[in-house]
C-alpha cells in the first residue's frame, strides 16, 4: 500500500505562518519606525526654527549697535575721542553678551578707539600678553598721538566705567585700515559682516560686523565696528541639539564649519577647529558634511563606516540676515528615536523565534523519520550529477512518490551510462554542472590533436569474423584509451574504424595539454607492445599504431543539426593532424610531430628532425619531427634515452652536410649511418635523395621542402 506524503501539506501552512509572522513583523517596525523618524523630523524643524529666532535675536542687536555708533560719531564727530565716547561705547554693548568690543578707527591717521568686554576665562591680554589686573571687566583702549606726538597703543583695565584697575601702554603697531573688516566696510553703504577668524587679542574665533561712517563732504571719516564671539552662537547651538549624541553645526558659504555643539564639547574647546580651515574633528560632523555636500537636501541620512551606526541629518541654510545665510545642520543618531522600537521588536522575535525553532524542532523529527528515502534519492541523484555512475540503485518505498522517484533516478542512471559510452565523460560532465540545453556552436581555442592509424589493418582483417574482429578490436581500443585519459585528462573525439582521434585542452582547461598529448603517444605505443606481448595468439595481433601530433588554434564544440550534435574540433590543425600522421607510412617512423609541438616539447621529449614538407591537401610547409621518447622516463621502459641521443647526434651531423648541400658527403655519412639507425626507411629516402641532387643538384633557391603527392 502507498502512501502519499501529506506531510508536505504540513510544512507548507508552517512555512506560510512564519512568512506571515515575518511579514507582520517587519510591517508593524516599519510603520513604528517611520513614525519615529517623522517625528525626529518634525523636531529638527522646530529646532531649525527656535535656532533661527535665537540667531536673530543675537545678530540683529549687533547690527543695530554698530548702526546707533554709526549715527552718533556722524552726529558728533569729536565725541568719539572723548572718554564720554568711551562710556557712550560701554553702554551700548553693555547688556549684549554677544559682542566682545565696540570700537571706531579713523581713515586719515589711523586713530582707533575700543571698547572691549573681557571674556570669562581669559587671563592675559594686552601688547605684552600680560596678566590681566583683579577685578577688571572693561577695557578701554586707544591708539592715538594727542600727549606725546606718537602713537600709543595705550589700555584702561576698568571694573565698571571710570574705576580704573589698571593700565598698559606701547608704542602703537596696530593699524585698523589694514584690518579685512576695514577694507570690507568701506565701500559698502550697509553693514559688512567679515568672514570668520581669528581675534588676534583673544586668540579666538568670531566676526566683526561693520559700518563706515561718511564726513558731511562724503569723504570717509572712519569704520565702526563691533566683534561678535561664537560662544553666543555656540549657547544657541546647544539649546537646540536633539538627544545625547546629537550634533549641532554651522557652516559659511566655503561649507567650512562656523560653529559647532555635541560630545566633542562646543567651540570653545581649542581641539575642536583648526581655524585656518576650518575643519571638525568630530568625525560624524565631517561624515555628514560630505552626505549631505554630495547629495544636497534638507534631511538626508548616512551610516557611520566605524561603528556602522545610522544618522538622521538635516541641513538647511537660515533666513539671510545683513548679507549671511549661514547653513545649519542638525544630527541625531537614528536609535535615539528608534531605539525603543528596534528593543520591542527584538523582544517579539525572540518570543516569535522560541515558538519557531520549537515548531521546527517538531518539524525536523517528522521530517527525518519521512525523508530517510528521500534523502538516499537525493544522494544518488547527487552522484549521478558528478557523472558518478558506479554501482546500481534499487530502492523501494511504501511512499508513492518516494517510490516513482527512486525508480526515475534508477533509470536514468542506466540511461547516463549508456550515453556515457558515447560521449566523451568531461562533456557529460560539463553539460549536466552547467543545467542549460546544449546548443549548437563552439569556441576558439588552441588544441593538441592526435591522430592513431594501425599499420596494415584492412589487410589485416579481410578474413576476419566481424564479432571477433569487434571484440579483439575493442581491447585495443580499452588500452589506448585508458592511456589517453590518464595523461591529462584527454578527450576522445571519434573512433574511424581502426583509427582514434583525441585532443587536449577541451573540454577541461589544461595549460600543459602540448606535454600531454606526448606522454600520451608514447604510452600509446608501450600499451600496444604490452598488448602485443599477450596477444600471441591471436590472428590481429601484433598491431603496429602510427601517430600523428599537432597543436594549433580550432573551433571546438557543438557541431551537427537540432536532433543530433557531436562534441568535436573543426580547423585547419585538425586535417594537418591527420596529414601528419599519414606521413609516418613514408618516412618508416611511428610518432611524427609538428614544429608547433617540437617547439614546446623539446625541453622535455627527445625528438629529431624528419624533413620540410607540404603534406597532400595543404600548402604551407612545415617541419616535421619524430618523438622518440620522454627525458623523464629513467626506466627505459619505451627507449633507451642516451642510446636514442648518440643515434640523433649522428643523425643530425647527416642533416648539416645535407643542408649545405654538399651531397656526396650527405651521401657516404647516410650510408655509414643506415646500418645502426632504428628508422632505417628514412635513411634511404634521404641516400635517394643525396644520389639524385648529385646528378641533378637543385636551383639556387632550394627551399628544401618536398610536396607529397599522396597521404
């Protein structure tokens, strides 16, 4: 009796549960978390707004300062030079924490008048960067030459207006109409405010807000000035940074950072800017600046490539306000608003992931005590997808499915094994890893081609029973084969009646295919002595195989028609493969090789010289070789490797007199040579050939090369 696995059923409404838990899951953290970061946005805009207010309330009183000064040095000229300029000064920036001095230099004797808050903190000051007297608050500086006919840089250390705490005097180096802030001024009929910089008596950075003032003949009279510190700035800043590990930042018109407030401190700390540039050393500052400068927008986001954590960003640039709109960016670490949100959501999947890997516990027990044969299927059809086809499979099982499937897999195996006999593994192979439809088509690629013929076969077997032929010759065809593929892996194309076709580096790369295809020739050759050594008495053997190498560029692929495709290798080196190894019956020799192969063989195999020739069908000449042996061999077990290179020595000594053409002495070194030569057809051909240049010598041209007339 069947049974059909219901079970499936089972585990598909489980897998369809935790889907929908997932999907719950992560709708209900998306919702949440997109209401958390609205709401992160809703606060960076009512920051952004409070910060607008509070840097309006701090920048426009500057301007005001400097305008009201403006107005009364225009209205009382020699005021200005008076201590009651002074105190008029004083009073002027007296409730207005922002502004670090007030002061006026004049445009024809460089006269400059200062009034100065001393900030909290500061210890020295003055030309000689000495300590500042106790209790003092004011300053009130002046470079003028009224008593000694110099200028004197002279400073009034005061606690309130007119108590004096101490006094300071040099000789006057500082000159206003060289200051950025004078030069800026005094083409402008509004108030110019000066980039960012350092104030040279504080050694801190700050702004200077001025405006010229006009002579009644239109001439300028002078600049009135007053310097704002960013520590108001920076106040402002602070009130409005969102969580712990927010930032606050300001930027000019340059993107370099005017004002700063976070964990970094604010900008006050002398490590936070490098004033010159401007630049933060808070990294998370500086990533944002980037994200945002590459793709501008009021709220953006980036994830910190240190600790991997993700940031809300705002930036925007403020309400213009006498000419500067610097931007401001606000930054607030994502789980300052989701964090809470993110811990539930951990909670639940935890309680969601008890329930599931209980749930799957349960699941995988029934599952292993239903699937034992389906997994024994699996692991066949896994093998059988390796194109490992060893052994048989016969499974049975009371499951239906179970029990068709183990029956396909089963015939399939035997299917593959036959196919196996006829293509060669590698392609199987190739094709069944790759999972697509073999199509028609190849690639270029350079092969080495070997081709084999058995020397006299159809004499040979004219007598001979077909079923013993077939099996005789299907022993030989074993050994040669093996003898191929085990010497890299070489693929054989086609058997053409006693003839072998086999070419390396196809389908599997193998960079070293020219040695290859060598050893497999001469192992070839050791193979057929072995098999004629036992095959006494049979009446095929002894059989004689003749070789032919070559390697070159081919298309090898997928040839035929839509209903019936050979795996194969199509070019020019293909038929000179086999012209090559036609040769051998001319030459009286067993392996004949390209120059292609001699060239990256050589090191490696001992071959000799043959002759130039253009075989039947071709018409470009090439040299051909003979491979005798393998270097590396010291067993002798094909040749005799010194023998074979005193042999090729004398031979070559032949072939120099032959290519000087001095033929009679070719001659009689060809003849003294034929008695110890192991190919002593050859030898002939070329005592011929040394007779018959003697009668009738050659043209002048002689190139040496002999056209075959037949294969």
């Amino acid at each position: 009796m069947k049974i059909r696995l219901q079970i499936g059923v089972t585990a598909a409404f489980t897998t369809i549960a935790v889907v929908m838990l997932g999907v719950t899951v992560a709708f209900l953290y998306n919702s949440n978390r997109n209401l958390a970061l609205q709401t992160a946005r809703a606060e960076m805009e009512s920051a952004r707004q409070k910060s607008v207010d509070g840097l309006i309330n701090v920048i426009l009183p500057v301007g005001q300062v400097v305008t009201t000064t403006a107005d009364m040095i225009t209205s009382f000229p020699g005021a200005i030079s008076e201590p009651t300029g002074g105190s008029v000064m004083a009073s002027q920036i007296k409730g207005l924490p922002q502004i670090y001095g007030l002061f006026f230099g004049f445009e024809d004797d460089g006269r400059f008048f200062q009034v100065i808050k001393i900030p909290d903190g500061l210890k020295t000051f003055g030309p000689r960067n000495a300590p500042i007297p106790k209790d003092s608050k004011i300053i009130y500086r002046t470079i003028d030459d009224a008593l000694s006919g110099e200028k004197t840089d002279s400073y009034l250390y005061q606690s309130d207006w007119g108590t004096i705490t101490g006094k300071e005097e040099s000789a006057a180096t500082y000159d206003p109409r060289t200051r950025a802030w004078y030069e800026g001024a005094k083409d402008k009929d509004g108030i110019f405010v000066s980039p960012f910089y350092t104030f040279n008596s504080t050694n801190k950075p700050g702004v200077t807000f001025a405006k010229r003032v006009l002579n009644p003949d239109r001439s300028l009279m002078g600049i009135v000035g007053a310097d704002l510190t960013l520590e108001s700035v920076n106040k402002i800043l602070g009130d409005i940074r969102i969580g712990e590990q927010g930032r606050v930042f300001m930027l000019d018109a340059q993107q370099r950072v005017l004002a700063y407030n976070g964990p970094y401190g604010g900008n006050e700390n002398e490590t936070l800017f490098k004033i010159d540039n401007r630049t933060i050393s808070d990294p998370i500052v500086s990533r944002a600046i980037v994200s945002w400068t590459n793709n501008p927008g009021t709220f953006f986001e980036f994830i910190d490539e240190t600790d991997g954590k993700k940031y809300l960003g705002s930036a925007a640039p403020i309400p213009e306000i006498f000419g500067v709109a610097p931007v401001l960016g606000l930054i607030v670490p994502e789980d300052e608003f989701v964090g809470d949100i993110k811990a539930t959501t951990r909670n639940v999947l935890q309680i969601a992931t008890a329930i599931l890997v209980f749930t799957v516990v349960l699941i995988a027990i029934i599952s292993r005590i239903l699937s034992r044969q389906i997994n024994a299927v699996a692991e066949e059809a896994e093998k059988i997808g390796q194109f490992d086809l060893g052994g048989d499979f016969d499974m049975e099982s009371h499951i239906y499915e179970v029990d068709a499937l183990s029956k396909a897999v089963a015939n399939m195996k035997l299917s593959l094994k036959s196919f196996g006999a006829y293509v060669p593994a590698d392609v199987v192979k190739s094709i069944m890893s790759a999972g697509n439809p073999v199509e028609i088509g190849g690639e270029a690629r350079e092969l080495s081609i070997m081709f084999t013929d058995i020397e006299g076969f159809t004499a040979k077997t004219e007598n001979y029973s077909p079923t013993d032929l077939a099996l005789e010759l299907s022993n030989y065809f074993a050994a040669m084969e093996q003898q191929i593929t085990i010497n890299g892996n070489g693929t054989i194309d086609k058997y053409i009646g006693d003839a072998i076709m086999a070419f390396w580096n196809a389908p599997t790369d193998d960079p070293d295919h020219v040695d290859h295809a060598c050893k497999a020739a001469l192992a070839c050759r050791l193979a057929g002595r072995r098999l004629n050594s036992i095959s006494k008495d049979s009446r095929l053997f002894p059989l004689y195989t003749r070789f032919g190498l070559h390697t070159d560029q081919v298309v090898v692929g997928n040839v035929g028609s839509e209903h019936r495709l050979q795996y194969t290798a199509l070019g020019e080196a293909v038929n000179l493969a086999s012209r090559i190894e036609g040769l051998n019956k001319i030459y009286g020799t067993r392996i004949l090789v390209s120059e292609a192969i001699e060239k990256r063989a050589s090191d490696n195999f001992l071959l000799r010289y043959v002759d130039r020739v253009v075989p039947l069908g071709t018409s470009v000449p090439i040299d051909i070789f003979e491979l005798i042996g393998d270097r590396d061999d010291t067993t002798n077990a094909l040749v005799d490797i010194a023998a074979q290179e005193i042999e090729i020595a004398a031979w070559d000594a032949c072939m120099d007199l032959y290519h000087d053409q001095k033929w009679a002495e070719a001659h009689d070194a060809f003849k003294a040579h034929l008695e110890a030569s192991t190919t002593p057809k050859l030898v002939e051909i070329y005592i011929e050939r040394c007779r018959e240049f003697i009668d009738h010598p050659p043209e002048k041209n002689w190139d040496e090369v002999n056209h075959m007339t037949r294969k």
